[in-house]
C-alpha cells in the first residue's frame, strides 16, 4: 500500500515535470518569436533612419501594402512596437528564469525519491 502511494506520487512528479518542460519549451518559442520581431523592427528603423523625409515609404497590413502619412508616423509606430516588444521579452524571460528555477528543482526532488524509493526495494 505504501509502495503504490509512493509510486502514485512518483507517477505525479514526473507528469508535472514533463508538463513543466513543454511550458518552458513554449516560453522559450515565444521569447525567440519575441526577440526575433524586435530585430526586425530594429532593422526597419535603421532604414528609416536612412532615408528622407520625402521618400514616400509603405507599410504592409496583410498582402497589402499602403502608402503611408511619412516617415515621423511609421517610426513613431515602430519604436512604440518596439518597447512593447521588449517589454514583452524581458517578462517572458524572467518567467523562463523562474521555471527554469522550478523544473531543476522538481527534477532534483525526483532524483531524490527515485533514488531512495530504489534503495527499499
């Protein structure tokens, strides 16, 4: 009976830290989507920077691409993307911090019981 409540919690454990796993697997995608976005729009404002005021520049929305009110309004709407993006990639990286944290010691707790529930045997 002992055995099979250990073993239920084992079961337990190893369920969460494959699940704890797979988040930190998505954290990961979305910081890198994140970080990946942000190097895009960084490059787009050096472009930008590039330019004169009177060369006509578009932005795309979809398949399409419009003409757009100037220069000042796209890289007034880029570095406002921009700050949310890195907003959202400083957050995201913090909460891999922290899983990662917890996964290590989840996995450490498994170790541990794995190992002594393999010396009663």
């Amino acid at each position: 009976m002992v055995e099979e409540e250990m073993s239920k919690q084992l079961q337990d454990q190893i369920n969460r830290l494959q699940q704890m796993r797979m988040q930190l697997q998505m954290i990961i995608q979305q910081r890198q989507q994140a970080e990946l976005r942000l190097k895009e729009i960084e490059e787009a404002l050096e472009e930008l920077d590039k330019t004169d005021a009177k060369t006509p520049i578009y932005k795309s929305i979809g398949a399409v691409l419009i003409k757009t009110k100037g220069k000042s309004e796209v890289t007034k709407e880029l570095k406002s993307n921009k700050e949310s993006l890195e907003l959202r990639k400083d957050t995201l990286e913090k909460q891999e911090g922290r899983t990662k944290e917890k996964l290590n010691e989840l996995q450490s707790k498994l170790q541990n019981a794995l190992s002594a529930s393999g010396s009663l045997s």
